[in-house]
C-alpha cells in the first residue's frame, strides 16, 4: 500500500501531495467526529436536554480541520459562539464539551458557560464568544502577546462574514497591521449572517480585501474542501511566523443548518442546501478521494466510522448521568477584590 500513500496530483506536471494518507485519514476522521457530535447534540437539543442557545457547525467542519492542522502547540484559537467544532479540532474531550451542553460539572466550566462560554488554556482554546464580533479584538490581543513575549505562535482568530464588517474587527485588523502581529483573521462566510445573506449586508463583495487598507494580505478559500484549506493554512502560517504580521483567509463554506436551533432556515430553499450537501459536503469529497485516490478500503473507513459514533454516545452519556453543578459554584470562577 506504499504506493497508495501519495494522492493523485490535481494538475499538470508532477506535484508534491498537499496531504499524506495518513493526514488525510486524520481530517477525514476529526471532520466525521464534528459531524456526528453536533448531530447529537441537535438531538439532545430536540429532548430538552440542553438549554439556552445552541449553534451547530454541520457541514463547516472542513475550515477548522484543515487550518487546526497547521497548528502547532502554543498557538491560540479563538472564535465565535458556534464553536463546538473549533474545541473538538483542537483536542478539547467530546465528554467535557457535551456536558457543558447540558449543564453539568463534568462541563469543561462545569456546567456554568453552556454553548458559546468553554475554554482550555491546555489546549490554547480562548473561547466560545456570545457577543458577534467580540472575539476579534481579543485574538488580535492573543497575538500582541506573542509580539510582546518574543515567540513564534500565531492565534487563529474565527468569525463569520456576519461580524467582518464591524467597527472592531477593521480596528483589530488596523493594529494587527501597525505592529505585525501574528494573528490569522479567518472569516467563515457560511453565506448567512443569522438570516441575512451576504449579498444583501455587504457592500464587498470579496471579504479576503477587507485588509487591504492596512496592507494585509489576503486569500479566498474554498471552505469545503479540506485540502484546500490546509494550503492556505500552511501559507498563513509561514507568513506569520517569518514576522511579516496579520494575514487574513475568507473560508467560502455552507452551514446546513439554521443560525441556531431554533431558527426555521425559510431565508433559503431546501433545494439550495440539498445541493451543497450533494455536490461540496467536505466529509463525503474526503472520502471518495481515500477511496479512489489513496487506495483506503471500506473496512478502513468503517473502523473510523465505528470509532467516532462510540466517542459521541459515550459523551451524551456522561452528559445525562455527571451531576449538576452543587449551589456553592455559583461563588467559584468570579472576580474577588481583595481588600
């Protein structure tokens, strides 16, 4: 299977495998336990088991894939609240992130954040962020820390097409561009900003520009595609961590559900998500390509497949059986003044 190992080039000419079998396979597998695990909790949503906001990440899972394998540790992540998929990318465990779902100690802040509010410095994951746009200025603060400290880490700073047009996110990229900060701004553009399409808010029509002004450069990526997104990634990467400051990625990608749970979707057909999902979906595109191009069998695939589903039941079990957050955690995790 040696041979196997080298995916056919796209083009003309010989071409060096933008992925191996084996990190493929890896995508592949960490897209597939995204998927499954926000289909599960759209399940437990739909039982009542999980309170409050909920924003699912099905069919954007190829972005974070991609660019989290360009990482290294040390560098930082931080994004929106439609964040489950960036905690799991990162390494977060399925157990503690579906248990903050639900509320419950075993919840990585133990039961108190919910959705949009979990963090892990272990993992250099900063959030889950309510509040559109928020986290911008502080990715930009993330990679200002670098820049102070001397280090070669780069903070990926997520959000949609929704927040690009904001006031802070042109100050952040306006400081990120002054002291050549190594922060990566990546808009998702899933096409809707909660139900407004992107046609209709903004005035630019190629996000990947909007750091022009301040000299960023700028890439429009097919979003869908995880290969695609792990060479604009390694790019990026390079190009901050050479010293040469900001760089900022527009991801073209498609969410398949509504805003949040509890948002019909009736700003666009059906037929319109059916043919992204029959056409883009990123899961399926890896798969036909191990299965055509890097000679991985159904038996491979299947014990991936079999792998992922145990991970997510084992979390929405743990999820319904850890405990309740006691009273007394109402006074933990907050700001004292010492007097």
């Amino acid at each position: 299977m040696a041979e196997a190992a080298t995916r056919k080039p796209r083009g003309k000419g010989p071409k060096e495998p933008a992925m191996s079998r084996d990190e493929l396979l890896r995508a592949y597998r960490d897209m597939l336990l995204i998927r499954r695990f926000e289909e599960k909790a759209g399940q437990l949503y739909g039982m009542g088991l999980i309170g409050g906001f909920c924003h699912l990440y099905i069919g954007q899972e190829a972005v974070v894939v991609g660019l989290t394998m360009c990482t290294k540790p040390g560098d930082q992540v931080i994004t929106s609240y439609r964040d489950h998929g960036h905690m799991l990318a990162t390494g977060m465990e399925a157990r503690g992130v579906m248990a903050e779902l639900t509320g419950r100690i075993g919840g990585y802040s133990k039961g108190k954040g919910g959705s949009m509010h979990m963090f892990s410095r272990e993992k250099g994951f900063y959030g889950g962020h309510g509040i559109v746009g928020a986290q911008v200025p502080l990715g930009a603060g993330l990679a200002f820390a670098n820049w102070y400290r001397g280090n070669d880490n780069v903070a990926m700073t997520y959000f949609g097409e929704g927040a690009s047009n904001q006031g802070q996110v042109y100050e952040s990229l306006n400081l990120a561009a002054l002291f050549k900060l190594p922060v990566i701004f990546v808009i998702e553009n899933n096409k809707y900003g909660m139900g407004t399409s992107v046609e209709r808010a903004s005035a630019s029509k190629d996000l990947s520009k909007n750091g022009a002004p301040w000299g960023i450069p700028g890439e429009q990526v097919n979003g869908m595609d995880v290969i695609a997104v792990k060479e604009a990634g390694e790019r990026a990467v390079a190009h901050c961590r050479a010293g040469n400051g900001p760089y900022l990625l527009e991801m073209k990608t498609y969410r398949y559900r509504g805003h949040s749970m509890s948002d019909p979707a009736k700003y666009r057909t059906r037929e319109e998500v059916q043919k992204m999902r029959e056409q883009s979906d990123c899961i399926d595109t890896a798969r036909k390509l191990l299965l055509e191009s890097y000679g991985v069998t159904e038996a491979e695939l299947k014990v991936i497949d079999d792998e992922v589903k145990a991970i997510v039941q084992d979390s929405a079990d743990f999820a319904q059986t850890s405990p309740e957050p006691d009273e007394s955690e109402l006074y933990t995790d907050i700001l004292i003044e010492a007097r």
